[in-house]
C-alpha cells in the first residue's frame, strides 16, 4: 500500500468521523430510528384506561407496565410520577371487539379480536398534544372462546401493542 491511498484512506474516515459529529449535533437524540428533542428529559405514562364495550380486566394494568418499562430500557427519559413531566401519555383502550374473520364452506373458521388505544401525547416543552389510534387485528379460531383465546393471545398482545404504541410516540411515521 504507497502513502497516497493511506492518506487518501484516513481522509475518507476523518471527513465520515466530521459528518457524524456534525449531524449528531442537530438536537435530536436518535437511537434505533427512536426520535427525542434533547430538551425532552421526563416522560409520565398515565394508566391506559379501559373503556372498550368488553373489558379484559387484564389488559390496561398490564399494557400500561409494558409501556412504561418499554420506554425506561429503551430510551434516555426518566420515568416520573409528577404531572410536570417534559412529555404526559395517557391512553384509553377504546375497541376490544371480535367479528369473523373467515368462512369455511359458509361456515365460521376464524375470528378476529381487534384491539384499538387511542394515544394521547401532551409535549409540555413545545405545548403541543398529539393524538392517534393504534389498532391491531388478533385472529383465533372459531372453535376457541373469548377466555380461551384471550389466554392464547394475551403475551401477543401485550407485545405487539406496545411495540406498536411505542413507535407512534418515538418514530417519526
């Protein structure tokens, strides 16, 4: 290897090493497409409310756990109680409904359990609310009951509603 591409070889790195420097400046903390103003420290996640027609006593306590450790592992915020905190999520669990969601020969073979929160993000730094609905469809078969399929479906629930809730409020889509 001659000295030119060597140093032709460091340049190339430390114009890279630069341009990272200079856009991890911007202001934003980003971590795994994860998007938070650096003036954002706290974080209080309110209990996610239940006031869908058909209540699973087990869902809101849970999904509301769920949510908070999500955010306390994989973020920079602190976890807090005070209703002064940088951002206040609260939720509210609004459809918990099941339909079929397929036939068999014009006969039931498969149903849905739909699962819908609605978001609410208060930016007390910016002032600002942001509101959305996160819906999910679990499918179960037929032959199942509402409390044997809940028992087959809880753990993905859990999980995939607060995956989904915690890239509405950390993601910028």
């Amino acid at each position: 290897m001659n000295r030119s591409m060597s140093f032709s070889g460091f340049c190339s790195l430390a114009v890279a090493g630069l341009l990272l420097m200079i856009l991890s400046g911007c202001g934003v903390y980003k971590l795994r497409d994860i998007s938070i103003p650096q003036d954002v420290k706290s974080v209080k996640v309110n209990f996610i409310e239940n006031r869908a027609p058909y209540i699973n006593p087990q869902l809101s306590p849970r999904l509301t756990d769920r949510l908070r450790q999500k955010i306390v592992t994989q973020t920079r915020l602190t976890q807090t109680n005070n209703d002064s905190a940088d951002w206040v999520i609260n939720g509210t669990v609004t459809n918990y409904s099941i339909s079929t969601a397929g036939l068999t020969n014009g006969t039931q073979a498969t149903n849905r359990l739909t699962v819908t929160v609605h978001i609410v993000k208060v930016d007390q730094v910016l002032d600002k609310t942001t509101e959305y609905d996160v819906s999910r469809p679990f499918d179960f078969r037929s032959d199942q009951s509402i409390t044997q399929a809940e028992a087959g479906l809880l753990e993905d629930i859990l999980k995939s509603m607060t995956d989904d809730i915690f890239n509405r409020l950390f993601s910028d889509w």
